[in-house]
C-alpha cells in the first residue's frame, strides 16, 4: 500500500521524540518460552520497554503478540524466562506489580447485567482502588460514554461496547496499558478518539503496548515497532528510522514538455523517462535526496510542473520483513 501526495513545496512536520529504554524500564522480558505440546507459541522473546514511550507489537495471525500479553499480564502460564514488571521479577511478586497494569482484550469480556458504572466500580475493586466517582466520570468523558453511564451493557451497541472494554482497562489509572487489537471492528470516530486519548495518556506518562492489524494505526501512534512472527522477535526499531531504513520514498518530476540531458550532477541519482517528460527518483534511506534533485534542476532551468510523492508505510515494510524471513 502506498500513500500518494502532490506537494510544489515541502512542509515542516513534528515528531515526539521517544524515551531512552535504557532509563527505568516498565517491562523487561528476557528469554521467554511458552509451548503448547507440540506448539511453541513463545520462541526465547526478550524486550525492554521504556515508560512514557507507545511500543506497537505487530505480527501474523498467531504471531505469538496475544500469547507474550498474557503471559505479562497472569492469563498464560509461562514455560521459561524472566519477566520484570516496573523492576519487581513476577516470579518474586506475581500480583503487586500487575495491580498498574491496564488490558483491552480482543474479546469483550463484561457482565451484561450491570450498568456501565457499575461495571467501572467494580474494576476499582479488582484494582484494590478504592470507590472512586471523579475518576469514573472522567473516564466516560474522555470515551464518549457519559450518556451510557447508567445503561445495562448487554445493550450496548458492539462500538460501545469496545469503548467500555477500554474505559475498565483505564479506570484505574494504570502504568502500563496493553491495547490487544482496540479498534478491531469499531467505526472510523472511535478509532480517532482512541488515537487521542492515547496520545493523552502518553503525555500523562503512561505506557502504552498496542498491537493491531490496522498498520495505520502503529504508524499513527507509536514510537517503536516490535515485529513478530512465529512466537520469534524479528526485530525491534523506532518506527522513524525503520521506514527510513527500509522504506523507498519514489517521486516522479513531470516537465512542460520534453527536456534535453540533464545535469552531471545528477547522473545515477534519477531515472528520465522514455519521452523525456518525466523523471523519477526512488530515495531509500535518505539516498538520493529528492529535494536536492529538485534543487538542480531549478538551477538548471528545467520546466518543472508537478511532483508526485508516492512513500512507503509502515505495511509496506512489515510485509517486506515477513517475507524476507519467509525466504530465509
């Protein structure tokens, strides 16, 4: 998939720098193993993620993303490795550390005969937090579920219902929140809001571990990307510098008309086409660079009429990875 722009100027953009994991991590995995008999669903896993940073954990279909969740959060039993939560080994503490830990599961996983705040009061209470009406309240604001607080949740539409999977994982006001596929089937508002208020919780210091099918989103939201496949850490890398590693920017100049030899400065670094309308350069990894092309060829007074920018995403260089480990 690619994205195309039509751009005659650049513009300037801005870009979150993400915390050092070096400094105070909130989750250290080092070798961690999970079988299922003849399954091994978890392959000797090791990560380190930071505080305040939102990691995106992207993979297949039984990938291995659910599995290393679970086992983080208590709700799958380890067959080896290390886990650390906020400094405290789970082996030591199984359940202190987990009380700061948030979860939106894939599958909605509520009562259906309490009300939304109730629902919210009683996940207070599985926190050992204790009852707590603001944070309540603050919480179906932010999700757009304040007109829902007093509805039973089987009658919630399945957008709504999503919401208040988030707004439990939320509501104690965790350190390190775990987002399984959040807007898995939500409407296009939803998966906005969510963006916002993740970005919220990120400047509020919050961890946050997203994993998604919608390669949008990751490259939307995160800060580093964790590529998995088969239970195995491919690779971990800011998400800035993999697309620009592996990623190819391709923008094709058009003329007036056809153009004579271009400039010696420019030899090897674009590709003129058959009728001498058009030039193309595919920059990869900030070589060659296409403004610089540009650049000689105003100089060099060159009737340039348009510029068409066609730039890999993040889906690109995941199917990309895939397949190469595929070859491999």
């Amino acid at each position: 998939m690619t994205v195309t722009r039509r751009t005659r100027a650049a513009s300037p953009s801005v870009c979150y720098a993400a915390p050092s994991v070096t400094s105070a991590p909130v989750l250290e995995v080092e070798h961690l193993v999970k079988r299922y008999r003849d399954v091994t669903a978890l392959a000797g896993v090791s990560l380190t993620i930071g505080a305040g940073e939102i990691f995106a954990l992207l993979g297949p279909n039984g990938a291995g993303k659910t599995t290393l969740i679970g086992a983080v959060c208590g709700l799958v039993k380890k067959t080896s490795g290390t886990m650390r939560l906020f400094g405290v080994d789970l082996d030591s503490d199984p359940i202190g550390p987990r009380y700061d830990v948030g979860l939106v599961p894939q599958e909605v996983n509520f009562d259906p005969f309490f009300s939304v705040s109730e629902s919210l009061k009683i996940q207070l209470g599985y926190y050992a937090r204790p009852p707590d009406e603001a944070r309540i309240r603050e919480v179906l604001e932010a999700l757009s579920l304040e007109d829902k607080a007093n509805a039973q949740t089987r009658t919630l539409s399945g957008g709504m219902k999503r919401r208040l999977l988030i707004a439990k994982a939320l509501v104690h006001r965790p350190k390190l929140v775990f987002l399984d596929e959040p807007t898995a089937g939500v409407d296009v508002e939803l998966r906005r809001d969510l963006w916002a208020y993740v970005r919220r919780l990120r400047a509020e210091g919050t961890t946050v571990i997203l994993t998604t099918h919608y390669l949008e989103e990751a490259e939307e939201l995160a800060d580093r990307v964790g590529i998995i496949n088969s239970g195995r850490l491919l690779l971990v890398e800011d998400k800035v510098s993999l697309l620009r590693r592996m990623g190819e920017k391709r923008v094709r100049i058009t003329f007036a008309g056809p153009v004579g030899a271009l400039p010696d400065a420019l030899d090897g670094k674009a590709v003129l086409s058959e009728d001498r309308r058009s030039l193309l350069v595919t920059e990869r990894n900030g070589h060659p660079r296409a403004g610089e092309v540009l650049q000689q060829l105003y100089r060099s007074g060159f009737p340039v009429v348009d510029v068409d920018t066609r730039a890999s995403r993040l889906e690109d260089v995941l199917i990309e990875i895939l397949r190469s480990e595929a070859r491999a």
